[in-house]
C-alpha cells in the first residue's frame, strides 16, 4: 500500500519515457539557455566598458 519505487528506477522509467535528443540542440531546457546567453553578454559587455573607462581615463 505504502511501497514506493526507489528514486533510481522512478528516473530511470522517466529518461526512457523522453524522446532522443535531437542534435545539434545544445540547450534542451529553455530557461538554462537563457540563463547562460544573459551571463555571457554581461561578461562581454563588462569587459567592453571596462576597456573603454580604461582608454578614456589613460590620456
């Protein structure tokens, strides 16, 4: 009445339940790719204002 699937094999029926992955699709949960996209472009646009503060401040 109370018996439950270990967490194991409760995972192992889920992943054989999901289709393959298609290729070439390196993010398949949308929110993580978003995530990783917003963190690049604040690492690179850090990078472009700290070069320009430094140009600016060596005169």
């Amino acid at each position: 009445m109370f018996y439950k699937k270990p967490i194991e094999e409760r995972i192992a029926e889920r992943v054989a339940k999901r289709k393959p992955l298609e290729e070439g699709k390196t993010f398949e949960h949308g929110p993580a790719k978003f995530v990783f996209i917003s963190l690049i472009t604040i690492v690179v646009v850090m990078h472009v204002v700290g070069i320009a503060i430094v140009m600016a401040l060596d005169v």
